[in-house]
C-alpha cells in the first residue's frame, strides 16, 4: 500500500483487515518528512509562474525505493514475487502506476485510488506484450478537488492504448474512498488474487 502525498503508512492500513485473508498487507511510509508531520513520495512545488508541478526526478527514485522493498518484503516473509499488489491512493496511486506500467515483470495487479498516470514517468521502451499480464482497478470521485476528475479520465484511453487489462470507475465523491467504491474494489481483488 503507497499512501498519499502529506500521510503514512497507517493511512491506508485501515483497509487491511476488510481485505481478504490470504493476503499479506504491508503499507510502507514514503521517504520523503514533510514538515509538521506526514511524508511524500516526491515533493509538489507551488510557483507563482510554473503553478503546481512534481518532482519527477524525485518521484523516479521513489519507483526505484518501491521496487527495492517489494524484493525485499518477498524475500523476508516468503511471499509470491510473481503475485504482487499495488494499492495506491493519490501520489501512492500515481506511483503504482508508473511501477506497474515500467516494470510490469514485477507488478501483477494495481489498484489506484484518486490518482493518475504521469507519462513522464513511464518507461516509454517497455514492451507493450510484457504488460499483457497487468490488471488495473482505478477509480477517482467526480468531484475531486485535489486531482481533477479530467486527469483521471485519461486512464483508460492509456491503458487501452497499452493493451492493459483494467477497470475505471467513478463515485460522486471528493478527494477519498467511498464505501462503495471500496466494496468495488474488494470484489474486482477477489478475482484477481
């Protein structure tokens, strides 16, 4: 589980327990303190003339971290590399998005909560056939005030275009996870695990 830009790891650990059991749930902090409290996986810089813009550079090295603890999580507790879950929520999602998409031999499934996919971050050389296996749950609230809804209705252009497997849905809600978009998504894991 990658949590949001300004949260932890307990953010999205709340999920855990509604999950099913045979999954093994690990939510990491991101690398990056935010000052009072909170972390980031790249920093999100506001300028007068630029207006808001990512760190890409940063966020790359966040991809990189990801994928370094995902080989170690697997090797310390045992666990399926060929069977791994992405969950992300917001800046988390943007991440399993670009995870999955530039380094599908290690992702299996992503679920993408509030998010959207920042082609600057995607490997453009990846085989379109080595994502053949990837399946992507994404959802986002129509009325988003973090994340525009217009970001987010790009995905499935994107991924059809990739010849990725996925399934886009919206709930009337703001920047967050309904409960029925969490039920949604509880059943599109089901079949997928």
């Amino acid at each position: 589980m990658l949590h949001g830009y300004g949260s932890n790891e307990e953010d999205l650990f709340s999920f855990a327990a509604e999950l099913p059991e045979e999954l093994c749930v690990i939510s990491i902090r991101a690398p990056y303190p935010m000052q009072p409290y909170g972390n980031a996986w790249y920093a999100i810089n506001f300028d007068a003339e630029k207006g808001k813009w990512s760190d890409d550079q940063e966020a790359l090295l966040s991809i990189k971290k990801i994928l370094n603890f995902i080989e170690e999580a697997c090797n310390t507790y045992f666990l399926d590399k060929n069977n791994v879950t992405l969950l992300g929520f917001s800046q988390g999602a943007i991440l399993s998005y670009a995870t999955a998409i530039s380094y599908p031999e290690k992702i299996k499934n992503v679920i993408a909560l509030s998010g959207y996919i920042n082609e600057n971050l995607i490997d453009t050389e990846t085989d379109i056939k080595g994502l053949s296996h990837l399946n992507i749950y994404a959802s986002h609230g129509t009325v988003d005030q973090v994340i525009p809804v217009s970001w987010a209705q790009k995905t499935p252009l994107i991924l059809s275009n990739l010849q990725i497997k996925h399934k886009y849905e919206e709930f009337p809600i703001g920047h967050g996870v309904s409960p029925q978009n969490f039920y949604s998504l509880k059943e599109w894991l089901k079949d997928k695990i």
